[in-house]
C-alpha cells in the first residue's frame, strides 16, 4: 500500500487512457476489483484504481472498518498537510478528534446498512465547513469531501433572504403577498405562494386558499366581481400588468373593506410564466378620499352661496342711485354683475372636476357662451386648440380675461358688427419640463379700433392681472382691423 502511493503513475501506462465521469463514489464503483481474478492480476488492477483516484481533483480516502487510513489521494494529502505516508494505518478520529465528531457514526452506519450518507463536519484546519459522502469501498469505507465555499455560503444567503421576505410578507400590516402560476388556463390557475397575512386581511388561512382560490374571490362584493374578473381575465391573456380596486366581505367579521390588487407578470429561467401580486387594504384611504369629497363638496356650495350673497348686496346697494339703464351707475352695476357671473361660471367648471383642474376648452366654452349666437344664427367666435388640462388658477383667471375681451368686442369691436368676427387658438410650446400655453385672441370684421387714451379695468386686469397671476406675459394689441391679444403662460 505504501509503495503504491509513493509512486502511482508508474502503475498506469500511458497508452490506457481512461475517461471519469460521474462522483467518486461512480468511479469507485466503475473501478472495483473482482475478487474472481488472480491475486497477481487483482493487484495490478488495485494499483490501477489508486491511480485514477490519486488524480482526481477532489479529496478522497479509504478506511477500514475501524477507521484506518488505507488509502488517500493526492488531493485529501494536499488537504490535511501532512504525507501521506505518515496517516496511513492510522485511525482518523483519532488524529483529529474535534472535527470528525459526525464521521465515526456515519462510518457504523454505512457499514452496517451498505448505504451510502452524506453528513457535514467541521473542517480539520481553519477552513470552510466541509460535506463527506461516505460509500461502502472494499471491506470498509471510502470517504470524499469538498469545502462548501462560495455554493454553500450562497445556499445560506439565499436561505436568509428567503427567510426575511417570508418573514415581511407574513407580517404586512394591511396586505398579503401572492404569486399564482401562468402555465394553465385562466379558470385553473393556483396559488404557488400566499403570506400568513392573508388570514388577517380575508379572514381565511393561506392553505385553505392556496387549496382553492375561490375562496378569495367569493369575498368580493357581487357588484365589483364582473370587473374584477374582467380585468384579471384581460391581463391573463396579455400577460400585463393589472390595478384594481374593490370591496370584500371579511370571512371572519363579516366587516365590509375596500382592498386593492397590484400584480404583474414575470418570466422564469424556463420560459414559463408566474405572477407576482400584493394585496392591500386602502379602507383607511377611501373614507380619506370620502371625507375630502364632502369638504370639498361644502366649500364649493358655500363659495357659490357667498358669490350669489355678494350679487345680491351688488343689486341693492347700486339700485338706488338710479333708475336709468344707461346713466353711469346703472352701467357700473352691469359691468360688475357680468363679472361675478364670469367668476362663477368658472367655478362651476372646476367644482365638476372637483377643483383638480379643469380642461381647457370647457374653460373657453364656458366663457363665451353668453356671446356665441347673434341674430341670424351665424357663429361669432370659433376656437381651436388640443384637448389639454390646466390648474385652477389657470383656469380662472382666464375665465376672468376672456370675460373681459368679450364685453369689450361687444361694445366695440367685433361682436358689435353683424360681420365681425373672433378667432381664439391656443397651443403648447417649450419642453416636457416647462411647458408653456400660447394662446391668441384675434378680431376681424368690426368697426376700427384704437388704443384708448387711459388703460381702463378690463385692461389692467388682462395686462396685470392676468401676467402677474400667472407668472407670464400678455400683450394686448388695438390693430386697426381689430383687437389682438397674446398670452403666453407657463402650464405647471
């Protein structure tokens, strides 16, 4: 045995090339010596056995039944640092007693059941951890080892993460965590993952539903199922994304809660399909968004009532100056009734939109209509322009401008004339960052007009007004063929 490991490759000739496929304990078994043959021949097959099992690159050594070294390669000599000539005939456990404390009783076992183990065992040096598989071999054991290194410190770290996500998911507050399967057709499909959550937000165990989805969906109050199912079914067929929102009844409590669905498709290493999804509870964000509903719903019915309250105060404080319909003060009353009424149509525009904005052509549609049919049914004012939002400051104060260049065009310009004629455009220019609204008041077809020699309130409130507000620039230009205005604000 010694001899034979002093020198191994002496035994091989060089013309028997062999091929090693498989672990140790397949060449091992591959390479096992027939007890049939000639002591002579058997030993030169032995021989040449260690010397396949001496050049493989993994640690490798036989014991006897009672734990002797009678064979190690050259890779298990590099390992324990030691020549092998010094470990042969020696009982491991006792040379290294600390770290083969789980080798001895896998050794018993496997001789006793001839069945292969594997165990895990503390390095015999300052190094990783390692796994030995041990194999019956001859009349004892062979042992091979490898260090876990970089696998097994990644299976850990994998086993961790896993641990932690489970651990989040489990403990969500207000949603559960799923992921369902996409290799079936939409009816059969099940749930691979669900979180212990799901108890506390539906009131049925994961395993329950994991065991039957339907359980889930029978929740869902009978008005949000059809499009429920409708928009899971779409996203199915798609394989897109999908957001939802709708109420279920707890299984437990019976209460009535509003939940949301955010789930998304993803592809495997295989190509099939798996969906990843949370379940939230946005209870708590429905009744903010009713509550806001209602403030703003009262703000909205006071502000009207306050702009009526202060026509009302107009009406009577002007009305007993005069009794003519066309001496100054009754003038004066008109004008500021016409703009209180501007004002209100403009907030009756935002309070549909429930005063997040409002779209642009409902604004200018708003304004002249008062002014669009004269007699005769043609149309004084066209307007064009893309189908764009802008914010309620915008929108007001533009309700107020274009009040104010309507009136105007009425007593003297364009809408004066059977012939006359207003053209409104509006575009947006600039970048996505800072986007800008150009629009363009233009006459034609009136009477000629010429800047008047003082700037009256219509005016400072166009020219100031309106740029300062708005942050932008309007310029207010009196052609001989009729009244042009531009404005130019930014939208954000």
């Amino acid at each position: 045995m010694q001899n034979m490991s002093a020198d191994p490759s002496r035994l091989v000739s060089p013309a028997e090339p062999f091929t090693l496929l498989g672990s140790i304990p397949d060449v091992v078994n591959c390479l096992g010596v027939p007890g049939s043959l000639h002591p002579q021949v058997a030993d030169q097959e032995r021989a040449r056995e260690f010397a396949v099992l001496d050049e493989i690159g993994s640690p490798f050594c036989a014991l006897d039944r009672h734990g002797r070294f009678t064979f190690m390669n050259r890779a298990a000599e590099t390992y324990y640092g030691l020549p092998r000539d010094i470990l042969l005939g020696r009982v491991v456990w006792d040379l290294f007693p600390g770290s083969m404390k789980s080798l001895r009783p896998a050794c018993d076992d496997v001789l006793a059941t001839r069945r292969p183990a594997v165990v895990e065992a503390d390095p015999s040096r300052g190094s990783a951890p390692i796994t030995l598989r041990i194999f019956p071999y001859q009349d004892g054991v062979g042992v091979s080892f490898g260090e876990w290194n970089a696998q097994r410190r990644a299976e850990e770290v994998l086993q961790e993460s896993q641990a932690q996500l489970t651990a989040l998911a489990d403990n969500l507050p207000l949603g559960m965590v799923y992921q369902m399967n996409d290799g079936v057709g939409f009816e059969d499909r099940r749930f691979l993952y669900v979180s212990a959550s799901c108890e506390r937000l539906n009131g049925i165990p994961a395993k329950q539903v994991i065991a039957n989805p339907r359980f889930l969906f029978d929740l869902i109050l009978p008005e949000h199922r059809e499009h429920v199912a409708m928009t899971l079914f779409e996203a199915h067929r798609d394989r897109t994304s999908f957001d939802a929102e709708f109420e279920i009844r707890h299984a437990k409590t019976g209460e009535i809660r509003w939940q949301r669905i955010v789930d998304a498709p993803r592809q495997l290493p295989d190509g099939a399909y798996v969906w990843d999804g949370i379940q939230i509870d946005i209870t708590d964000h429905k009744k903010a968004e009713e509550h806001l509903r209602l403030l703003v719903n009262e703000l909205n019915h006071r502000v009207k009532n306050t702009l009526a309250t202060v026509q009302s105060l107009a009406v009577q404080s002007f009305a007993r100056f005069s009794s003519h319909s066309d001496d100054a003060f009754s003038r004066a009353r008109h004008a500021f009734e016409a703009r209180l009424f501007a004002l209100a149509r403009g907030h009756d525009v935002l309070t549909r939109e429930n005063w997040e904005g409002a779209r642009l052509s409902d604004i200018v549609r708003q304004s002249f209509a008062p002014y669009q049919n004269r007699s005769g049914g043609s149309d004084a004012i066209t307007t064009t322009g893309p189908d764009l939002r802008v914010s309620p400051a915008i929108a007001l104060s533009l309700s107020m401008a274009l009040h104010e260049l309507c009136t105007n065009a009425l007593k003297y310009g364009a809408l004066k004339a059977p012939e006359g004629h207003v053209s409104i455009a509006w575009s947006v220019s600039g970048d996505e960052n800072v986007p800008r609204l150009r629009m363009r008041w233009e006459e034609r077809g009136g009477p000629a007009v010429a800047r008047p020699s003082q700037k009256g309130f219509g005016s400072r409130l166009i020219e100031d007004g309106l740029s300062r507000e708005l942050n932008g620039s309007v310029h207010l230009a009196f052609e001989p063929t009729g009244v042009v205005c531009a404005i130019d604000v930014p939208l954000s």
